[in-house]
C-alpha cells in the first residue's frame, strides 16, 4: 500500500467524459465533472469490479477527463479502457500518509523510493529503481526536516534507575512525538546535511550493532518523512 488509507476512504476514479453514463448514475444533462468535488451512484452491476473505487454506499468520487482539456491522460485511460473494457483508472494525489501532495520532482523521487510504487512517470521520463543496499544508502547526506525538533528525556525507567529517551517532535504539533533509537539520536545530533551516512557514523565511532540498528530503522525514518537524505549535501 502506498497510502496506509483508511478502508473507509476509497480512492477517486477518472473515466473518459463520453463514456461516464456507462459506469455512473448521472443525474439530468450535466456530464462534466472535472475536478473531483460531485459524488455519484456507481451502478449496481459495476460496483463489484469498481471495489478500489467505491464507497460502502455505492458512490464515488469522480473525474470525467475530456479529450479537448485533458488530451495525454485521456488518450491513457482510452488505451487502459480497450486492453480491459474498463475505461477507468484510480487516481490519487500523490503523496503517502506522512506527507502533503509532493510538488518538485525531489519529492516525487522521494515518495517513489519510499513507498511500493514500481514505476515513475516524470513528463517524458519512465523511471525505474535500481537494486540497492546499506552501501549505498550508507553514501547518502543525512539532516533533519526544518520543522522537527530533536530531544532527549532524562527520567526513572525503575523505581531506582534513570535514563533517557529520545524522539523528535514537530515545532508546529508538539503533541506528535517519534521514537528514536539511541544511535539514531547521536546521529542526527551531528547531522548538518554536508555529511554522509557513513561519515557520520564512523565518526561517532558506531559499532557494528549499531550501525546494523541504524539501517534496520532507517526505511520507517525515511518513509515517515523524519529523516531527510539526499545524494548532494546541501549548501
């Protein structure tokens, strides 16, 4: 799943403007509903085919794409429709569930390593993913999201022992607070984004089980938009 969405909140289907009365219950003339914002009847003997797409109450939220305003993703959805017979494909903002709609292609880039997606269409460019290891997540510049604030909490983990914890919060939702791990706190405390992964952590001289705890958490750290990397370092 690339979304992590509720099951009560179906996706968005686009269908071809010429053929929306085949699929959906259209009330009166109108047929020409660009933007996602009416709510119609999937008919009974498509719902069972349509499931991604359809409420629990038989509706969805559609998208009629004509050919004059929208002539690539129509001449898409007209191909998708003659291999199936189902003019219609699911669409959703880009983006998973710990970030807003991706707007840069750094973002798309982001959200398509991080997430299930197989492929990456960017303008003219089809892009696929290269196989890769803790080496080369290793040779990425490590920082902190602008708005992440980094802490540590001394308090009794036992009526008579202290210790610490660590997480990071957001400077605008001090209520959303994120676990981290004890290698994960000193590296980020020393990441500036001019520094790789694996200059960091030799550095801070991590031992092996360390460093094998910083890749093991790093996919969720990534995904969840906590950690920022990049191939540059920045500045």
């Amino acid at each position: 799943m690339i979304k992590m969405r509720e099951s009560y909140r179906p996706f968005a289907p686009s269908v071809l403007a010429e053929r929306v009365r085949d699929f959906f219950e259209v009330p009166g003339k109108q047929e020409d509903f660009p933007f996602m914002s009416f709510v119609l009847n999937v008919k009974p003997e498509w719902r069972e085919q349509l499931q991604a797409i359809t409420h629990v109450d038989g509706t969805a939220r559609l998208q009629t794409v004509s050919r004059e305003n929208n002539p690539r993703y129509w001449e898409l959805i007209e191909t998708f429709g003659r291999k199936t017979g189902v003019p219609i494909l699911l669409n959703t903002s880009f983006n998973n569930n710990a970030e807003p709609i991706v707007d840069s292609i750094d973002d798309a880039v982001v959200c398509y390593l991080t997430s299930g997606l197989d492929y990456l269409v960017v303008g003219d460019h089809l892009v696929t993913k290269r196989r890769w290891g803790n080496s080369e997540l290793a040779d990425l510049f490590v920082s902190l999201p602008k708005a992440a604030v980094l802490n540590r909490e001394d308090k009794y983990i036992s009526n008579t022992e202290r210790g610490f914890s660590y997480f990071l919060v957001w400077n605008y939702d001090a209520a959303r607070r994120h676990v981290l791990s004890e290698p994960w706190y000193r590296l980020l405390r020393a990441a500036d984004g001019k520094q790789t992964l694996a200059q960091l952590m030799s550095s801070l001289s991590f031992s092996n089980e360390h460093r094998s705890l910083v890749f093991e958490e790093l996919p969720d750290l990534w995904s969840d938009r906590l950690i920022i990397l990049n191939p540059r370092a920045i500045g």
